[in-house]
C-alpha cells in the first residue's frame, strides 16, 4: 500500500527524555534542596538589609552578625551549586558543567574569606585591597557567566532550567562590569529561585516513579 505523502508523521512530536528513575536522588532530598534555595534568596535579601542598615548607623555588633550571616550564605549558595551538579549530570546527563561550579565555588570563598578579613577597609579609600577585590568580583561575574553558558548547552532539560541559565548569564555579565555588580544580584537571586523550581520539578518526577 502507498503511503499518503499528506498523512501526519507517525513519530513522537515532543521526546521527553526522561530517565527510568534517578539512583541516589529522593523526593525527599531534592524537596529539601529546593527548600534550601528558598533560604539562600531570603537569607541574601536579609543581608542585603543589614549592609543598608549598617551603612547607615555603622554599629559594630551588626557588621559582625552580617559576616557571619554572609559566610553560612555562601557556604549555602556552594552547597546548592554542587548538588545541582550533581543533578543535572544524574537527570540530563550534563557535562561540563563541573569546572565552572567549581570555579565559582572557589571564588565566592576566597572572595568571602577577604571580605571577612578586609571588611570595610577596601572601600575607606583606594587602595591594593580594593583592587583586590574588585578583581575577586570581576573574577566571579565572568565565572558566573561562563557557568550560565554551560548550563544552557545542556539538551532536554526543563524550561526553568533554561530560564535559570540566562539568569546566570545576565548577572554574570552585570557584575563583570563592576559599575553594575549590585544590581547584577537581581537576576543571580532570579537564577536560585528558578534552581529551586528545578528541585521541586525533580522531586516530583521522582513521587511519580514510585507511585
């Protein structure tokens, strides 16, 4: 029998990729990763506050409560970076994506470590500190970038996840610029909540496999 040339292609239209289950990975551990990426967001915006505030009324016992809130932050943001590592490379078969994870990763400690040593003095005036650490920022932004670029050559993934990686570009590039590196922590805040929603959206591809 011919085939009608006019006929529908008899194909899946939408190939989904979706892996027969995810070894090592719970609804219970990736509901508490996306939890934490809500805490990351939350916890930054509070220190985002108190470094306002402290500005304003320069009270020592605030600074000190805002380093410590800023190293668990970083320790966290850390945290979260390496375990979607390891997610994406257990549920889209992501490669690449190591280097950069790891180069941020290092970066944002070092950057931290020099913050909570230096503190306010990089900024009283001009000086090898505050070369030092704007070359930390711009080290990072282009880190942050290039993590985005990687993230977005990962195939079949979820939108958010796509949405998460031209976060990472975008605020990457805005603190590269240095003028722009405070506002560049919009879409950098933008890119952990949409890594919570990847979370989440993993946790439920794994209930459904064991229901």
């Amino acid at each position: 029998m011919e085939e009608n040339p006019y006929s529908a292609p008899q194909v899946a239209l939408v190939d989904d990729h979706r892996p027969s289950k995810l070894p090592g990975w719970s609804v219970a551990q990736l509901e508490l990763l996306g939890w934490l990426s809500l805490v990351s967001v939350l916890g930054t915006l509070v220190l985002l506050v108190l470094a306002f505030v402290g500005g304003l009324t320069a009270q020592a016992g605030l600074e000190r409560y805002s380093n410590w809130l800023g190293l668990v932050m970083v320790l966290l943001g850390d945290y979260l970076l390496l375990r979607l590592n390891s997610f994406a490379q257990a549920r889209f078969e992501a490669r690449g994506l190591s280097a950069p994870v790891w180069t941020v990763v290092a970066l944002s400690l070092l950057m931290e470590a020099f913050d909570l040593t230096f503190g306010n003095r990089s900024f009283t005036h001009f000086s090898w500190e505050t070369l030092v650490y704007f070359g930390l920022v711009f080290a990072l932004g282009a880190s942050s970038t290039w993590y985005g670029i990687r993230l977005l050559k990962v195939q079949n993934v979820y939108p958010v996840f796509r949405l998460m990686a031209w976060l990472e570009i975008v605020g990457g590039l805005m603190m590269a610029t240095l003028v722009l590196m405070l506002l560049g922590m919009l879409p950098l805040l933008g890119a952990t909540l949409a890594m919570m929603v990847v979370f989440f959206k993993g946790a439920a591809e794994v209930r459904e496999q064991i229901a």
